[in-house]
C-alpha cells in the first residue's frame, strides 16, 4: 500500500458548506492508477464522519488531475458551525493519508 501523499499533491478551497480538494500526481503516468483507486466512493468513506453529504469527483484530464466536490464539510459554513472547523487546507492533507494499492 501506499500513501497519496507519496505520489501526489493536493489543494483545497472551501465556500459554506462545500469543500473542493484537487488531486494532482506527481508523475502524469499515474493519473490511470488513481482515477481507479481514489474515487468519490472511496473519498466519502475517509472523511465518514466529516462529510455530511455527497462526494463528487470530476476528472480533469486536460491537465492530469481530479477535483472532489465534499458536500456537507461545514453545515452552516465556517461562521455557524459548532465542530472542529474543517477547512478545505485541513481536509487536503487528510486526503494525502489515504492508502491505495502501490502503483504498478
């Protein structure tokens, strides 16, 4: 197994209730790899407990890269939550810990 931080980087942003991570792999021959073990699925079931709502990827091919859409992070958003606040920068990094399969 390995760890998405390992072979790839991330960036977030969040709005209200909606966090968006981007997924980019260090290395372009790696994109396949991903698209097939990091989707929406099984980024929902990371962040079990974080996201209250549903998990979109959108592939971006064009530039060898994914973006999740994490419905539900912050209820209310940033000024009305009353949990641990979850920005988007926090819920990249967690993202990085996933383990998948090693690359081929």
């Amino acid at each position: 197994m390995v760890r998405l931080h390992e072979i790839a980087h991330a960036r977030a942003g969040d709005k209200g209730e909606i966090t968006n991570i981007s997924l980019f792999p260090y290395d372009e021959d790696h994109y396949e790899h991903l698209a097939t073990h990091v989707t929406a699925a099984v980024v929902a079931r990371h962040f079990a407990g974080i996201v209250r709502g549903e998990v979109v990827r959108y592939d971006v091919e064009s530039l060898r890269g994914f973006n999740f859409v994490l419905h539900g992070t912050r209820p209310g958003g940033v000024s009305a939550a009353l949990e641990l606040d979850t920005h988007g920068k926090a819920l990249s990094f967690g993202l990085l810990e996933l383990e998948i399969p090693d690359v081929p």
